[in-house]
C-alpha cells in the first residue's frame, strides 16, 4: 500500500462466477479480489455473484476484508440447452435492481464483468440510474474482458465512468466507439504465479492415466468456437508419425455429437472434464505442447500460465500481445496441415521456447494499475461524470 492509503474504501466486484467455479473469469476475480486486498490498494472487497454447488451463500476471508456472496442463479447466463437457463437469466435480472438499494459506503467503486452485457438486461437501466442519481452511489467500471461484445451493445457502457480493456485487441474494438475510447484503460491480465509442485503434476498424470510428454494439452473444452476441428484435424496428421501422441481436452463440453465420440474411439482425443486451476496448471507442465488455436480470445490467463509453468506452446492467432512478442509461436488455426507441421516442429524440438514478457501480468505491475483507475474514476477532475 502506498502512502495515500487505499485507492477506495470498498470495490463491489458483478462476476458471472466465482472459485472454485471453473473458467478464466471465476479464477481472475479470485487473484484480483485476494490481490488487491492483501496488497492494500483497497479497504474492502466484495464479490457478488452466482450460487456455486458446496459453497455457502456469504463467505468471508482476510479478516472479513474480502467477502464473497453467491447472490444470484447457479449456472446464470451459461450457454448450456436446458430449458432451465430462461427461467434462471430472468431471476438473475430481476434481482440486478437491488443494487439500487443498496447503502453504498463512501468511496465505494462498482466493477462489472461485460459478459453480464452481452445479452437483453436489467442491469443497462440499474447502472444508468445509479449514474442519474449518483448522491452517495458508487464511481462505476465495466471490465471487458471478451471481444465479441456485440457493437450493439456499447451503448450501455456509456453510463460507466471508465471502461477496462484486458487486452489490446479489445482496447482496439472498444476504442472505436468516441464515446467509449476517452474513459478506456488497457490493463493486463493477472494471472497464477505458484508453480505445480511435483506431487500435484504427478497426481494429475495419475487421475487421468497419462505420461510425462505423452499428449497435447487443449484446455478450451469441447466447443466449436474454439475452433477444436481444426485442432482434431491437424493431431490425425501427426499421429500418423506420433501414434502414441493424443489431444487431452479439458474444460466444458459444449458441443460433444458423433464427430467427437468417434475422435476419442480412435484414441485421437481423450476428453478429461473440467479441471480446477491447479491441475491444469499440473497437466500443461507435463504436455509435450500446449496448444490453443482459437481465433475468439482477448489474452488468455490459461495460455499465459502455461508460459509460466515452462510448458512449450502454440498461442492463438489474432492476439496482438502473442503476435508481437512471439511471432514464431502463433498458430495456424485455417489450415490442419500447417498446423500439425507446427506442432511435430515443437515437439520434436525444432521450435525454441517462446520467449514472452510476463511481468507485465504479475501483481507488481498490474495491481497498482488497477489502482491508479480507481483513483482517477473517482478524482473531481476525471471528466464527465
């Protein structure tokens, strides 16, 4: 902390989900929210967000400076096809206007996660009246963290008083928009630091009956998005020279049918589940590469933490910050062919380790960032208000 004191007395956090969830936001909030208050650059934080199975509804940690309380509908806003996900959206909105009663402290700050905007919401007209009727309200942030914000909807950020880009190919799109780009911060992605020890890489490989450099490690789940085909397509071409070298998948299963079942029969894919943070962390370790062609990513904590564990890699395309630093390691996510020369090429060590800078995602660096936001969002000169 430095000698000003904290940047706010209490930082509200609106998270989609939280740890032990599993996905990038639900880590992230969890190193931010334990970041910021161990570090002292706020006095209080409270995260509010979905009902989690196991989890009480309010938890406390730090002496009660960081609170977590698992408001809204289990699974809310998740792409998942069960009837069910309509009913629990409208709840979830329903109770956003409670923000409006809440007793905010003075120099509170509200930060809410864009994925919450991705869709018809309440929270477009809660955020929007609590700017109108500011007297003893919260200075409001969004954090965007994806960039298939639909243009439409940059509108409804307009009642912010910042916005914060996680990446510079989202700091591009959001910038285009004038009445967006003169309240918008760039501010790096947090991530894990703690290596895997050499128990938990060994009881990772255990659980899912793999060996030490057997397999290529796909953390993106089953989906389409991700562009999984194309990565299937590619590890049928390498295995006719590596036949013993398979895709481990991890992560949600969004769109298992024939094509995927018939892939892990061949022995071409293994689907392992969704993973904690942890073991993922002890499974890139001990991937003979790391692999990630998804053409929809900002800058994913996953593949930076893969860096960080030492594990070699192949980063996703259209990513400016793997596309500067690590051009040589960027993968081709068009063409199977060329992407299974990518990947013999590192791992059978003809590709040297990428070499990509990640102080600039450490809590030195991006804790006081987020700090410094909170002060000027709050500062009597920080613009229209």
């Amino acid at each position: 902390m430095g000698e000003a004191g904290p940047a706010c007395e209490e930082l509200v956090i609106l998270a989609p989900n939280y740890y032990p969830a599993i996905g990038g936001g639900a880590m992230y909030y969890k190193l931010l929210a334990q970041g910021l208050v161990d570090g002292g650059h706020v006095g209080r934080v409270e995260v509010l967000t979905e009902a989690h199975p196991g989890c009480p509804r309010t938890s406390a940690e730090r002496g009660g400076r960081l609170v977590v309380r698992r408001a809204y509908p289990y699974r809310t806003g998740r792409p998942d096809k069960h009837w069910s996900r309509y009913p629990r959206y409208l709840i979830e909105n329903l109770m956003f206007p409670g923000l409006l009663l809440r007793r905010w402290r003075p120099g509170s700050v509200l930060m809410v996660h864009s994925s919450f905007h991705l869709y018809p919401n309440t929270l477009r007209w809660v955020v929007a009246l609590l700017r109108r009727f500011r007297s003893g309200g919260p200075v409001m942030i969004c954090d965007v963290r994806d960039p298939r914000l639909p243009r439409r909807r940059f509108k409804e950020l307009i009642s912010y008083d910042r916005v914060v880009a996680c990446s510079r190919l989202v700091e591009r799109i959001m910038g285009r928009d004038d009445r967006i780009a003169w309240k918008l911060s760039h501010i790096p992605v947090l991530i894990e630091t703690e290596q895997p020890s050499q128990a938990e890489r060994q009881a990772a490989l255990a659980r899912h009956g793999l060996k030490p450099g057997g397999y290529v490690f796909w953390a993106n789940g089953v989906s389409r998005l991700k562009n999984i085909e194309v990565a299937l397509a590619a590890m049928r071409q390498v295995r006719a020279r590596r036949p013993n070298l398979k895709l481990v998948v991890a992560g949600r299963c969004r769109d298992w049918d024939d094509s995927f079942a018939r892939a892990q029969a061949e022995g071409v894919m293994a689907y392992i589940g969704s993973l904690d943070n942890r073991e993922v962390l002890a499974l890139d370790a001990e991937a003979a590469l790391v692999l990630n062609v998804s053409e929809v990513e900002s800058v994913p904590r996953g593949t930076l933490e893969a860096v960080a564990v030492g594990a070699p890699l192949l980063f996703p395309p259209n990513v400016p910050e793997f596309e500067a630093a690590c051009p040589d390691h960027v993968a081709d996510s068009r063409d199977a062919a060329r992407l299974a020369a990518q990947i013999l090429d590192a791992v059978e060590g003809r590709t040297p380790p990428a070499c990509y800078p990640l102080e600039m995602h450490g809590n030195a660096w991006v804790l006081p960032q987020y700090a410094e936001l909170f002060r000027a969002a709050m500062s009597p000169e920080s613009g229209e208000r």
